[in-house]
C-alpha cells in the first residue's frame, strides 16, 4: 500500500473507534501503535500532536500569511485571517506548555 492509502487507513480505524466507543489509536516512536487509555500515553499523544500542529500554524502564519499581510496591509481578509491564526496559535501554545 502506499503511503497515502497507509493514512487515509489509519484515520478510518480511528473514526471507526471513537464511533463505536474502543479505546482511541495512539503512536509513538518507541512503541509505535498502541490501542489503550492509558491517561500517560494519551496525555503524550496529545501534546505531541498539539505541537505538531503548533509547528504548522506558526509555519503557515510565517511563510503565507506574515508576507500576505506586508502586502497588502489594508485588506480586510487579511486583517481577519491574521486575527483567527493569532488567536490559534495562541490556544495550542498554552495547551502544548501547560
């Protein structure tokens, strides 16, 4: 299978979990895959997809949004994405700190 096909499986399976009530799929390096509840495994998964996306946002902000915004400085959809992207970022960085 390739890669694509392996994550579009995996995102099925953990819909498919939570719909039916199982225990939620996690990974990590060094246990790769895991079906648990374990409150440790899963408040590491969490984080760690929480600064996932932290990285993300902060990259999109950085490389799209901040020179759309010096380019046109007056334009509301800016403004607006601009305000949204703050206040997101804002929220995953005290979640991925606390």
């Amino acid at each position: 299978m390739s890669p694509s096909q392996v994550r579009s499986g995996l995102a099925a399976l953990k819909d498919q979990a939570a719909e039916r009530g199982w225990p939620p799929l996690t990974w990590n390096r060094a246990a790769g895959y895991q079906l648990g509840a374990e409150r440790p495994v899963l408040e590491a998964y969490e984080r760690a997809v929480v600064r996932e996306k932290l990285t993300e946002f902060r990259r999109f902000i950085t490389g799209t949004v901040a020179p759309h915004a010096a380019a046109h400085p007056s334009d509301k959809w800016v403004k607006h994405i601009v305000a949204q992207l703050n206040s997101i970022e804002s929220t995953l960085d005290l979640i991925a700190s606390s």
